[in-house]
C-alpha cells in the first residue's frame, strides 16, 4: 500500500500512520450498532478502512465518497484483493454536489469535518435530505472547547480548517437532528483541539397541513370551525416545541 492515507489497516503491523484507526473503531462503538439490511455512507472514507469493518455487520450496502483519486484507487484495490465484497462501493466525487440513487440508514463522518469551511451547517442539510427516517449520522468532529456562546474558531495554518464549539454545532443542527450520545475519540495527530463522536438521531421536519382555500370557502361555516381549529393548534404546537429544539405535531 502506498504511504499516502492516514488511516491503519490491521494487516500493515507497526504501520500507525497519523490515526490509529483500530482504536477509533473501537471509541466509535461502529461495532454495537444493528446495520443488518442497512445502507451505510462514509462522507471521506480515505483508504476504506471503516466501511471494511462493517462488512460482517450484514448491512445491504457500504458506500465510502472520497475526494482524493488515489484514497479510492487504495479502496478498490482492498476490496478486489482482500475484502472482496460485493457490498461495498467507493464514489470518487464531492459529497456537496454528488446525487446519490439512494438513501441511507446510517452515515459516518470521521476524520473529515473541520476541513468543510464554508460549508459546516450546510453539511447538516445535506445529510438530512438523503437520509432515511429514524436514521443515525454519527460524526466526529474537534471542538472548541470554550462554550460561553456559539463560536467557531478558524486554525491560522488554514482558514478552511474550523473548530465549532458545542453550543454552535447545536445550533447548526437546530430541527434537523437531536443528540442521542456525544463521547472522546482517539488523540489524533495534527490535532488542534480533543475529538469528540457525536451520535445525531435525524429528526422529521414537520409539514403544516394546508387548507385548501377553495374547498373552505364551500364548506358550511360549522364545517369549517373544526379544520380551522386543527390548524390552529398545529400552529401553536410548533412554536412552543421549537423553543425546546423538538418539531413534534399534537394529535388533536
């Protein structure tokens, strides 16, 4: 294998790169999660490392996106000579602009976030729109530390490399996901800040029923009182829901 991912395959002894990735996996906890009949996405899957490891989970399909040509030549050569699955699948494109045919389960995102930019809370949007309902991202992410009020603080070696705090990566999230679990991964080289896994269940974005004007206006006043009064209530119950991060209709 050529020297050029950070990633650490069990088969390369004394080979521990920039991650030790055996122990990531292991902080990670990717193995207590039930993928069977799962689709699975790894947003900058490196060499394939993760997604190799989810094989005897029994998932439906791994898919790793990755920008770097040669991380992907990497994978495919692992999967031909070594893993050899037809499961798995390795997308060289970026993960802003690539239509997937799918959608997925599970998403992981290690390794990757703080090189996003711009383009941070937009990651939140864009993994919510191909997800399937009831589905986990779970990220890691190195956080600033200080949490007085959101904040991101930009790396003077590269201002594309941005450090959110906690109270900011809640308010990217904001109806999109809810925090189910946040915990210490490895201590990673390069490493500006401690990494944390973020374990983010996607929350349904709730669509207010509409009333049909045309319909209303032919309807008997004492017909009409009960669907206004359901809009009504819908109303009201997302506006006191938002206040506490949830998006919850109340059956009326």
């Amino acid at each position: 294998l050529e020297k050029s991912h950070y990633q650490t395959f069990n088969l390369i002894e004394g080979d521990k790169r920039d991650s030790d990735s055996k122990k990531k996996f292991e902080l990670s906890k990717l193995s207590s999660y039930d993928l069977k009949d799962k689709t699975v996405l790894d947003i900058g899957s490196n060499a394939g490392y993760f997604l190799f490891k989810l094989i005897n989970k029994g998932p439906k399909l791994l898919t790793g996106i990755e920008l770097g040509e040669k991380f992907v030549q990497i994978s495919n050569d692992l999967n031909k000579e070594i893993y050899r699955s037809p499961i798995v699948n390795f997308i060289l494109g970026d993960f802003f602009t690539q239509e997937f045919d799918i959608k997925f389960d599970f998403i992981i995102c290690f390794s990757t976030y703080h090189y996003f930019g711009d383009n941070q809370e937009v990651f939140f949007d864009r993994c919510h729109k191909i997800m399937n309902d009831d589905s986990i991202l779970l990220l890691e992410m190195e956080e600033c530390p200080i949490n007085y009020s959101p904040e991101v603080e930009v790396d003077s070696r590269d201002p594309n490399r941005r450090y959110p705090n906690n109270f900011m990566l809640q308010e990217y999230i904001k109806d999109k996901f809810t925090i189910l679990n946040r915990y210490i991964s490895v201590n990673q080289k390069g490493s500006v800040h401690d990494r944390w896994f973020y374990e983010l269940k996607k929350l349904d974005i709730p669509k207010v029923p509409s009333i049909n004007k045309f319909n209303m206006h032919r309807l008997p006043l004492q017909d009409k009182r009960p669907l206004i009064g359901e809009y009504k209530k819908t109303i009201i119950s997302l506006m006191g829901e938002s206040r506490i991060g949830k998006s919850t209709l109340v059956e009326v």
